[in-house]
C-alpha cells in the first residue's frame, strides 16, 4: 500500500499508469503472502521473483519520469532519486535471484543457502550497485559476472547522470530567482 500511494503521488491522474501498477501489484502481493505462510517450489519462486522484478523495474520508471519532469530541486526530487537507486538494488535483487534458480552454483554459496536466505543477494546488489564489493560473496559464472559489472556500471552512470541533471535544474531554479 505504501508503495502504491507513492506511485499515485507521481503519476498524476494517469489512469493507464495507475491500472498498469495494480494489475502488477495484486500477483506480487498474493505471492509475497503465499510465501509468508507456505514453502514456494523453485518454479513458483521463480513465478513470483519475475513478477516482483517487472514491478520493480516499473515502479522506479514512473519515480524516474517524476524525476526527470520536475522544474525545480525540491525534497521530493531528492527524495525520489534516492527511491530509484534502492529500487534499482532491489531490481538487481531479483535479476540475482532468477539467475540462480536457472543455473544454481552462480555466486559462491551454495544454492540452498541463497534458497533459504534470497535476503543474501539484496545485501549483494546493494554491495555491487554501490561498487562497494566486500568480497564475501561472488558471482562464479560468466552470466552472474556480467549481471554484476552491468549493475556497477549502471549504479555509476544513474548517480552520474542525477547528480547532473539535479545540479542543473538547481543553476537554473537560482538563475530564475536572482532575477526576481
């Protein structure tokens, strides 16, 4: 709930936007509630973790569309742009996750601990995202590897790019009122 009254606070009165985020919404609840109260087989795991991932690859879209349109820095600004970083680790999180149940052995623990603990990889998409890289878990196969440089990249460039255009609208926000 809380997530969708964030995706109503950016998206207007978008009426296809709205719908599109609860029809992907209501699977990753029912899914997300299944698993709370029974064991998921690895199929259905892998079900939920592609419904999870679309939603979070949408959700931060529209935040980053807000982002993107806003004239003015303001704390909603900031705040969104720190919300699409974390969603995009989230994101990442599941990509780990789908990788894993379609080749197990990716990362360097063991398939049933990354099973039992999928909690595991969010701390690794935030480790890579961030271009931390503690070391103590590792992607071990050529796919895992390029999912995790991508992901380096992509935090880099996203912070780059914001940090830019942030900059930017804040020069034109003081141009605007040193006029005034």
């Amino acid at each position: 709930m809380i997530i969708l009254t964030a995706v109503l606070s950016v998206i207007g009165d978008k009426k296809l936007s709205l719908a599109a985020s609860i029809t992907l919404m209501l699977p990753c609840l029912f899914f997300v509630w299944y698993a709370y109260f029974y064991t998921l087989e690895e199929h259905m795991l892998m079900a939920s973790t592609v419904i999870q991932a679309m939603f979070l690859a949408y959700i931060p879209l529209l935040i980053f569309l807000f982002i993107f349109r806003a004239s003015v820095v303001t704390r909603d600004v900031v705040s969104a742009a720190l919300v699409v970083y974390l969603f995009l680790a989230m994101f990442f999180a599941k990509l780990y996750l789908m990788l894993e149940l379609a080749y197990p052995g990716s990362f360097s623990l063991s398939h049933e601990t990354i099973i039992d603990n999928p909690g595991i990889l969010r701390y690794f998409s935030m480790v890579t995202l961030s271009t931390l890289g503690y070391g103590d878990l590792s992607p071990v196969n050529d796919k895992s590897q390029t999912l995790a440089g991508m992901e380096a990249i992509f935090g880099q460039i996203y912070l780059a790019v914001l940090i830019a255009r942030l900059v930017a609208m804040q020069g034109v926000s003081a141009k605007t009122f040193s006029k005034k």
